[in-house]
C-alpha cells in the first residue's frame, strides 16, 4: 500500500508539516475504484414515512407529527399549513444542533452555559419540546443572528432527520392536531427538504457504507500501522480527529467535507480494520435541570481565563468548571482567529490546545509572547499527546506550563493559582 499521506504538487517536507484535519484527511490515499460510490437506485419518495409528509402537505395540517422507530427512536415535526417548522429527535438531537450552529453562526456556541437560563425564562406552550426552535426565535428577535443563518439551520436539521428516519425499519406515526401553532421563523416545503435530501440518501445506499450510519464516530484500533505510516505531526492530527467523541457528521462540519466523501476516506482503514466506527451518545441538553445541574458557585475573582481549543466538549468543561471556581471564562473555537480574540479581551490565564486545525499551538504562544500585552500572561499547553518532545518544544515557544488531556479540576484549578501567584512565566 502506498503511505498514508501523500504530497500533491508540494514536496514530502512540506506535505508533513501539521496539516490541518481537513488537509490531513483529503490526503488520505486510495485508489480510484474507492472513491467512486456505486449507487443503488432506492428513491427516497417511495419509503412510506417519506411519502407520509406529502399527505400532510396535501391536507395543510398543522400541529405535530410524532415519528418512532423499531429501537424506540422518536422523532418530532412541527408542521404548519403542510409546511415543516422544525423538526428533532433522535439519537443526537443535541449534537446536530451544536453542529449546525458551528457551520451556520458559531459565535451562538460561545456561551452555552446561558442557553438554560434564556429558556428557564419562558413561559410558553408553545414549543416547549422544541427548545432549539425557541433560541432561534430569541436570537432572532434579539438581532443576534440572521434570517438566513436561521433558515439554513433549519433545513440542515430537517434533512438530517428525514435521512435517519429513511434508515430506520418499521417507523410508527402519531399525529398531534393543533391549529394553535404560529409560524416565527420562514417555513421550509415538504417537497424541498426530501429533494435536499434525496442525493444524500442515494450516495449512501453504496454497499460499502449503506450499513453504517454518518452518527458513528471513527475510533483508531490499530494506532501502530497508522503511526508508522505518517508523520508525528500528522498521527497527532489524526489521532484527535479519530478518537471516538466524534460522529462522522461531527467531522464533516468540522473539515469542511462532504460527510459522504469523508466516509468513503476513512474507509479503507476500516476495512483494514485498523478504524471502528462506534455508537456514541449524545450530547446532554441544556433543558431539564437533571441533566446540566448547577453547582454552588465560588464569589468571582474577576480574573478572565481563556481556553483555545476547537474541541467543543474541552471549552464547555472548562467553562463549567471555571465559572464555578469563581473565575471568569472566554472560549475560543478558532485558533487563527484567537489573537484578535485576546487582543481585544486580554485575558490574565490562558489554556492553549496543542493540536488545532490550520494552526497549532506552539505557533499561536510564540506570537502571543511577542506582544507586550502578553509577555507575563501565563499560557498552558493542553495536549494529549504528554511526551518529552512536546514538553521541550513546548518551553521553546514560551509556554508557561503543560496539562495532559483528559484533565481532572484539582490539576487545572492548582495550575491556575501557581501561576497567578508567581505572577510571571516560567520559561
């Protein structure tokens, strides 16, 4: 087999100096017969839970159309007049909505945290399943996102869920009449949202990935063959992208990739049996209280901490647990953009990931240390990668400590206050 990653019109050197996920996958080599899907004719219109919506449509029903399938997966449409609301459900119904706010107006994920208390605020009947129809709506009003960051959200979830219902046998209905639902947001056509699903529900019907499900996450198996294969910049690439915490939908936002095309990538390595895909659960949602429990929170310290890292489950843990120390918190997604970030709120701490898409973090804490505003910040590397390399390196571009991912809160809240006792970096 040819090597892992190959170099396309640039040389070896330069093609194994940290790839961003995106690049780092889009060089995964295989040969042609694998990246051409052999589809299977099975038109998405003539599943009976498919055709189902045209007969809402041709009533105008309003109300909701509740969706169950063999395993006890429920699914729920909103409908108005024939036309689709919103629709959620599923395995990842969280997930998807992290997902679509990442690719459509990821500033909304900055805070998640407050999410709960915006919608402990409402007092409705309306929606009051639909806890992401409701955000929309405040942040719509608020003039916080567009119209057409909403619409595009929508779309994307309804036709995530029409594909997952397509894949599910025996699909039992239960339709909720009520003509007291008002449209606030713009309604999508049944007809359009199957068309915008239709091409992926085709693409998927190849034999070789017709019996997985884009809600599996790929985990490596054999990290032996995949290291001795690439770079160590690139297996510490791969091994973050593939660690089992993202689902192949996860992935596809966050590579900028069709989620198909980065499916029929990572396939010959499963095939090799050298990647799984697994099951994974879902995110926990905002509402409920049981699920997001509000710790007793310390008096503020009024000391801004900032996390770097594009991992959405790493900032959400850290804002959790630095907000109730009593500390205040500044997550950021998106490492090229994180020096203005900081330049703009000069925090006093600042946790950094090592390995990030399109950038890394040594190279983000040797720009931090030359400005003046951030000579003395104290800046700690998170890795999960803890060797003596990267410690060194680590020490080279200016870091003042290092913290091995996955991180207990006594390791982070103890690194906190060694340094903002010393009061200066330790080189």
């Amino acid at each position: 087999m040819d090597n892992f990653f190959t170099s396309r019109g640039n040389d070896v050197a330069s093609a194994t100096k940290l790839l961003p996920v995106a690049q780092a996958l889009t060089e995964i080599t295989m040969s042609p017969e694998q990246t051409t899907p052999l589809i299977s004719m099975n038109p998405l219109t003539k599943l009976k839970p498919i055709r189902f919506f045209k007969t809402l449509k041709g009533l105008q029903f309003s109300g909701q159309l509740v969706l169950t399938g063999s395993q006890g997966e429920e699914w729920l449409f909103y409908l108005y007049r024939g036309s689709i609301m919103y629709a959620t459900g599923g395995t990842h119904a969280v997930r998807r909505w992290h997902r679509n706010l990442a690719a459509n107006c990821p500033q909304m994920l900055a805070n998640t945290l407050a999410w709960r208390d915006i919608l402990a605020g409402i007092n409705t009947t309306d929606f009051t399943n639909c806890w992401e129809y409701q955000l929309l709506c405040l942040w719509i009003a608020g003039q916080e996102i567009t119209q057409v960051q909403a619409t595009k959200i929508i779309r994307s979830s309804i036709a995530e869920v029409l594909f997952d219902i397509a894949k599910v046998s025996n699909v039992t209905h239960q339709i909720k009449p009520d003509n007291s639902l008002s449209s606030q947001l713009p309604l999508i056509d049944v007809d359009e949202a199957i068309a915008q699903v239709e091409r992926l529900w085709q693409a998927w019907q190849e034999p070789r990935i017709v019996t997985y499900s884009p809600n599996q996450a790929p985990v490596i198996k054999q990290a032996k063959q995949l290291q001795q294969r690439s770079s160590t910049d690139i297996y510490q690439t791969i091994t973050k992208l593939l660690d089992g915490q993202h689902s192949l939908r996860d992935l596809a936002v966050q590579t900028k990739r069709d989620v198909v095309a980065l499916t029929h990538l990572i396939l010959p390595y499963i095939q090799l049996g050298w990647v799984e895909l697994i099951n994974i659960p879902d995110l926990p949602t905002p509402v409920g209280g049981e699920k997001f429990p509000t710790p007793p929170k310390k008096e503020s310290t009024g000391v801004l901490v900032a996390c770097i890292d594009d991992s959405f489950q790493v900032r959400q843990t850290m804002e959790k647990l630095l907000t109730t120390a009593g500390y205040r918190f500044l997550g950021v997604e998106d490492g090229v953009r994180s020096l203005g970030i900081l330049l703009t709120r000069k925090p006093d701490f600042i946790f950094l990931d090592l390995v990030m898409p399109n950038t890394n973090g040594y190279e983000i804490c040797a720009q931090l240390r030359k400005l003046s505003s951030f000579r003395d910040t104290p800046i700690v590397i998170l890795t999960g990668n803890d060797g003596f390399s990267n410690r060194l390196r680590s020490n080279f571009a200016g870091a003042s400590d290092f913290v091995s991912k996955p991180f207990d809160a006594e390791t982070v809240l103890d690194v906190i206050d060694k340094h903002l006792k010393q009061g200066a970096v330790s080189h």
